[in-house]
C-alpha cells in the first residue's frame, strides 16, 4: 500500500545545514503552500560549515561571516519556519508525527531527513580532558577558538589526517603552534597511493608539521599525547551518519550507517526523504551505493529531496567522489578511484601518472602532478588525481564531468579544452595523463 | 581504386609548426623505418606562434624561448629530416612528388598537409607602407619588434578585433604606447551577444584602448588610420587557410578554402592527410564540418594525421569551438555555440546568464559571468560564455567536456564538482548557470 500525499500538505526537515534547507527552499519554490518546519538541534542554521577550520586559521575573521540566512530570513522570505535548538527525540512514522525534545509533537505528512553525521570519538585514554576539542559543531569551533585566545597553547596534536584534520593542522600552525598529526590509517586522505602520501609528507615537513600515521594514538595526558607536545588536541578521526532516530524508526540503514535511498532520494519508508552526510549516495564509477559526505552534495540531494517531497520525482544520478583540500597551501584533489580502491571493487585498471605546466613558464604555469586512471580492457576512465599549488581545480573537474559522462580515454583525450598562453598549454596536463595512459595501455 | 601503401615508405609533411610536427613526431613514434621529411617555407619551425604577442608585450623576454625544438634535434632524436626556408611549389600527385621551390623533387608515398594559415589584406589605401605590419608569422613579429625598438612609436591603431587583434592592442598598450582598435564587424571577437561586447568594450575603456566595432578602415597615411593617430598600423584583420597548393592539387576545398578532411583526417585525395589550421575541422556540436584554426586543436589534428599516415586508422572526433583570449587581464572563454550562432545554424535555443563568485569572498573569490546556452526541447548543452579576471579556464573547460560528451542540462546540473573554500563555492557558477537556465526552459 503505498502512501498517499494528503490534502494538508505539512514538510518536515529534519537537519538546518545544508541538505535540509536546501530541500526547504526548493520545496516553497515549487510549492507556494506547503507548510514548511525545519527543525535543527543546533543555535544556527545555513552556515559554511567547511569555513569554519579557516575562521580558526585567521582567514575568516568573524565566524558570522560564515551565517548565509537566519532563521527570520526563512520565516520572512521564503515563509519557511525554522526551530533552531530543538532535537527530534522520536520519528512515530505510524501516526506522521515528529517528537521534540520539548515535548512537543509535530504532524509531518512528508519528511527530509537532513541530519548530517556526528563526530567518532576514538578510544584514547584522556579524550575527555578540557583542552582535547572535536573539530566538528559550530559549538566547537567556537570553543577551540576561545581556548585558543585564552590558553594561547604553544603545541597541539591532531588526531586524524583527513580533509578536516589536514585543514586543522594547517590552521594551528598558521596560528604559529608547533603541530603534529598523527594518522590510525597507513596514508592520509583518500588515494592511498604512496607518490601522493609522500608530496603530502613532504609538504607538511615544509611547514614543520610532523605527520606520523599508522599511528594509533593510545594516551592523553596534561601536555602530551602519547609523546608528542601537546597543549591542545583536536580529535577529527572520522565522522558518522547520525542516524540513530531514522534506524528507530525501522528505516533501512546501509552497513556505514547511511540512510538507504533510491534514486529519487526516498528511504525505505514511502513519502520519508534523505539528503546530505545522513544519506546514502550513489557512486556513478563503482556503480553501487556509498557514504561520500561533502557539503556540496548534500546541497545537490536537498534540492532533489525537496522537489520531490513536493510530489515531483527528480532524480539524483550520484557522485564521481570529487574532492579537494589544502594542504599547507597546496591543492589536493580527486575524483573517482584510485589504482588501488579500482582494483579492491574489481576494476582491471591501469594508471599513468605525469608532471606538467599548467601554462606556459613564462605566464608562470605552475607544476602539476596527475594521476589517470582507467579500466584496463574498455578504456573507461576510473579516476584522477592532481596535486599543485594552484590551478588544480578545474583540471580535476575536466576528469570530473567525464566521468559523469562515462567516458573513454579514446573520447576523452582529445577534450577540447581552451588554449591560449596566460592560461592553458596547448596540451592540457589531464591531456597529457590522458595520452601517457593510452601508451601504458598499448604496451600492457 | 584505393591507393596502397607500397613497400619504400616515404612520408612528406608540408609545414614545420604545429600540426607539421605533431604529425611528423607521431609517425615516427609509430613506425621506425618510415623516411620523413618535413618542409616548412619559413625560417624557424616548431615554436609556439601564440607567444608571440607576449613576446611583444614584454612578458616572453626572448623570442627564442618559444622555439620548441630545432631542425637538429628532429634529425637527432626522432630521424626526422626538417627542411626550412622551403617552399613546396606543386603537388604532383599523379607522380606522387612535392616539386619545391629550389627546383627540386621529392617523391612521397604519404603526404601530410599542414600549411597553416595566411593573413588577409584589408583593402585599406596605403596599407603597403613601412609602418605596416601583419602579426602573423615570426618573421612579421622580428619586424615589428625592431621597429618598436628603433621608432619608439607613440600611437598605434590595430585593424581587427580578433584573438590577435585584442593581443596585440594591449600588448602594445602595456608598451605604453596609445592604442585604437578598429573593427569592420559589429562585435570584437565570435561570441556576439552584446553583453559580452560590452565588458569588452569596458575593460579595453580602463585600459585607455579605444574600440571602435562597424568601421571599415578606409586610409592609412603618415601618422594616420582613417582619423585615428597611427604612428604604427597592426592589421590583424583575419586569416585564410593556406590551401592554393592543395587546390592545385585537385584536392577538395570546403567553400571558405580550408582542406575538407573526413574523420580519419583523409583528404579527397587517399594517402593525402590535412592536419591543423589548413583543415576542415567537425564542430561536434553544429555537427558539420567547420574551420576553427587553433594551435591546439592544430597539435591534435596532428597526432591523428600522422598515425593514420602510417597505415593507423585513428579518428578525430572534432572540436566543439572552445577558446580562450585575455583582452587586458579579463579572460573571455567561450565553447560551442553562442544563442544567436545557434539559433542561426537551426536550435531553439535559450539561454541564462549569472554572475556568482568563483570561491568563497574570503578565499578572495572572482566575480564571474557565465551565459549557457541550451536547446529548448531537448535540454542538450550548446555553449558557454565565461568571462572573469580569473578562475575562467576551468569553468569553459568543464563546459567543454560537457559538450564533447553531449550531455543535456539535466544531466549537466548535478556534475560532481569539487568544492573546498580555498578552490570553490559550494555550487560552482557553471551549475549555478545550469540551473538558471533550467528555470528559464520550464517557464519558456
């Protein structure tokens, strides 16, 4: 029996951030009245939650620069009415009711789950000592940035090399910490390639940032974690879908802990949506579900669960895995599989990796280092890498859009990419990957 | 009857730079044994001809550093012999031999033609006098450099608004000299939208570059163009494909004289490939065949020339009409069709034009603009305008990759961008576009 959209059309998201006023929006413009409530557990709502570990490093001078709307801005603008501080305790899906940790209870004849992750909390000796900090919350970071104004530590360790405790990092020595990073996993980030791992090392060693992974961090102590200096830790070993509240309320979750979503973004409970880091997504390169949460998604999937809350059935055809981070001032990015995870989902896949000048010397082209990847018989391109200093964002988006588009090295190298000396080569980097990867294919 | 490639091969290749050279170096790379000369009429070969305004301007300090590779290392490296100063004066086809201009004859068993292009003449009363200059080939920019140097002129009018028109008007401007850009057509540049001749116009006003669109120069006399003060005349008034050899030739000539060529590069004539700015080129969106001379679609064209010419059966997909020009520090980048130019080939088009930053205004984010452009009914991609200080080439790119893929706005909004405050906003200004322009189509 499937569920029927009632005459009092009443949308409640659950989440502020990004998914789920994204989906609030999108619903008031294709639905002039639609009762519209989001509910955020936090104090703010709409905020650049990946601006914040750049408030810390100074970049952004006033956290409030990072609010896009407020709360009245939703009531006036858009009549959408926005609870900030308030928890769902409970989802009673059987009777269409949301409960709140004021006791209240709201009707919901269509639901966006938008609840976003919560921060692990690894198992170390000390890691609720007051000067160890989460790197996650707007709460946070304002209480990272106070002890910082106030304690003024000299040293800090974090724990975890992910984007967030690379950008944490980065930060505290800007600030002028000395700072260490200490990494569970055998590689920083996401492509576990040793070339990539050692640039990154390299990097940081530059900064007098000391990276030691395979690292488990055992002890916090006045001081100290483990034996490394440390007045302050920041503890960013990874996040999780907080999704406790859609698992009671018997929503198919996926082994991470992801909400379950077709393609349309509904869950397993008809006329019940999920969007952003809560919400499973489609991986268009591996070709199955996966849990890859990054604020311009979560962006992408509000838009298309809100839509279809509203009655429309939009479709979100996933992600490629596109990303990108600075790393003590140099670019990070990639898109799709590396070598090594195209070859643990089953991929036959091959990979050339080259340097070149994103212009010419004299419009001071910067090097580049790129990494291509692809299926072995098919051609099917799986994935890149680029690492620079700059102009390395729209070389791993050119990799982006044809991944999206399913593209073969024989399409995809000769992309007709712009060329003029202040700006481009004649042969793109990625064109050159491109072209070096075909020869490794030719001759395997 | 099919020509078959007998057993002494022998590849001649007319024409030294790009796509000469390209075509060259990949026949070599594919088959050892084949005897390869290249002839090229001028003095140098092998350099990068879109430096030269810069070299100009002041920013390329020596025009050697845009010599690639010498004749010697051709010979050296690759076994290909390179002839300069060579002219070919006929191609005798039906004997299969090039008779060059020092009255010899070569006998080939492949020919590759790649002859580049030549600038056309304007009638303009006195447009023969000494402080006249083309700014085509190397040898017209050594004079115009020499007589920079010994004239020290004060005024300048440039006669054509072109990619080297507007090159040339601001390098002469950073120069220090006055500068007034005449132009017979209605709009600088291929994207006539009067937008974007509007910025144009604007930016060349801060840089104190006059441009005047609708005048046909009429005289050039002392001091003078028409009313403008000219101590020196650049005419950049367009160029034609160098193809009265081919035609001789019997070689089929699309109506504005570039070498029809079919996918594998193949001239009417079997055995004879065309490679680079004297070819037809397929514009994969207009899906006809067209002639967009550029120094890397010329690289491109090249590589598949040259290994078709050596019995491979490489195809060249075409192009879709990117480019990319810096008019007085702005990027104009532009692929595929503008709404008027596809309207005129036979879309429906639409199209939506925003402004939005390139990364976050604390991460010093540029203000671009992007008009994209669709078609109606099926929603297919047809083109792009970026334009911007910086931060453009990989917007057009991403475009451009979209487009050689075929991908429709739907498919196109979602494309999985990498996003990070450093590198980019959260929705990148393509996929703001993207949706605009979706808006635009539903209300249309």
């Amino acid at each position: 029996m499937s569920y029927q959209l009632p005459e009092g059309r009443r949308l409640v998201v659950v989440g502020g951030v990004a998914a789920g006023l994204s989906a609030a929006s999108r619903a008031r413009k294709l639905d002039a009245d639609m009762q519209i409530t989001v509910l955020e557990r936090g104090p703010v709502v709409s905020y650049g939650a990946c601006g914040l570990p750049y408030w810390i490093e100074g970049q952004v001078s006033d956290r409030e620069e990072l609010l896009v709307h407020s709360p009245e801005f939703f009531a006036r603008e858009r009549s959408i009415q926005v609870e900030i501080n308030t928890a769902v305790t409970e989802i009673a899906h059987g009777r269409r009711r949301v409960l709140l940790s004021d006791g209240r209870e709201l009707p919901y004849d269509r639901l966006v789950l938008a609840m976003g992750t919560v921060a692990r909390v690894p198992e170390i000796d000390g890691v609720d000592a007051p000067h160890v900090f989460a790197a996650h919350t707007w709460q946070d970071f304002g209480r990272l940035h106070s002890f910082l104004a106030d304690r003024k530590p000299a040293t800090a360790v974090v724990v975890g090399a992910g984007f967030v405790g690379l950008e944490m990092a980065e930060a505290l020595r800007m600030r002028g910490l000395r700072v260490t990073v200490v990494e569970a996993g055998a590689h920083p980030l996401r492509w576990h390639e040793q070339w990539l791992s050692q640039r990154i090392r390299e990097r940081m060693g530059q900064f007098q940032i000391a990276l030691h992974t395979s690292h488990r961090a055992r002890q916090i102590r006045e001081g100290f974690l483990d034996d490394f200096p440390a007045d302050l830790v920041i503890v960013a070993a990874g996040i999780r879908p907080a999704t406790e509240l859609a698992q009671q309320a018997g929503i198919a979750l996926a082994r991470n802990g992801a909400v379950v979503v077709d393609e349309h973004l509904e869950t397993s409970l008809p006329g019940v949506f999920a969007a952003g880091d809560c919400a499973s997504t489609y991986h268009r390169v591996k070709q199955t579900l996966d849990w890859i949460p990054l604020g311009t998604t979560a962006n992408k999937m509000g838009l298309v669960a809100g839509a279809n809350a509203t009655g429309a059935r939009e479709r979100f055809p996933g992600v490629v895995g596109t990303s990108i981070v600075k790393v003590c001032g140099m670019a990070v990015a990639t898109t799709g599989l590396s070598p090594g995870a195209a070859r643990q989902v089953g991929f036959d896949a091959v990979a050339a990796r080259i340097s070149a000048r994103s212009r010419p010397g004299y419009f001071f082209g910067e090097m580049l280092e790129v990494e291509l990847v692809a299926e072995r018989r098919s051609g099917r391109l799986l994935g890149a890498a680029v690492v620079g200093d700059r102009d390395v964002e729209g070389r791993i988006n050119v990799v982006a859009t044809a991944l999206g588009a399913g593209m073969t090295l024989d399409e995809f190298q000769f992309t007709d990419l712009c060329y003029a000396p202040p700006y481009a080569p004649t042969w793109d980097p990625v064109l050159v990957a491109a072209r070096q990867l075909r020869n490794v294919r030719e001759q395997s």
